[in-house]
C-alpha cells in the first residue's frame, strides 16, 4: 500500500471536494431550471413536454451522484482490499478442506 505525503494527501482531498461541489452545483441548477421550465409549459401549450428534460436531467443528476458518492464505496481501494482479503481466506479455507 503506498503512502502519500502531505501534499497529495490535500490535493486529493480538495479534488474530491471539487467533485462534490460540482454534483450541488448540478443539483442547484436542476432545482432551479426544472420548475421555471414546468411554469413556461403550463402557460404555453396543454402537452406535459416538461417531463422530458425533467426526465432527462434527473437521469443525468443520478448518473454524477452515483459516479461521486458510490463509486467510492463500491469499487474503490477499500472494497479491493476487502475483496482480495475475502478471495485470500476463501482459497485458505479450501486448501484446508483439501490436506484434513
């Protein structure tokens, strides 16, 4: 396992601040943008057209707050540590059945 100074303990850090602020920042401007879209569609026209980019957008803020707040936990360094660990005493306790 490698150990990183300082600084790129902080530079990590802040990249991954960068990251969350910008998964708000997306977040605020769905907020923000997809109501005054639904009042522009109710005093324009009887078609629920709002729904798609509604839709659309909320895919895409799923898709940023998955990639920013599950990524890590799912397939990051921990779960390869945790996996590799479980394979280890998996193959272990099957070298153990082999040699009783």
């Amino acid at each position: 396992m490698e150990q990183l100074s300082e600084n790129e303990r902080y530079l990590k850090a802040k990249a991954r601040m960068e990251q969350i602020k910008g998964f708000y920042w997306h977040l605020f401007t769905y907020i923000l943008i997809i109501p005054i879209l639904g009042v522009v569609n109710y005093l324009t026209t009887d078609f629920p057209w709002v729904i798609f980019p509604a839709l659309g957008w909320g895919i895409g803020l799923a898709i940023h707050w998955f990639a920013i707040f599950m990524r890590h936990s799912m397939f990051g360094k921990q779960w390869e540590e945790r996996k590799i660990r479980e394979f280890m005493q998996e193959d272990e306790d099957q070298q153990r059945q082999l040699y009783q």
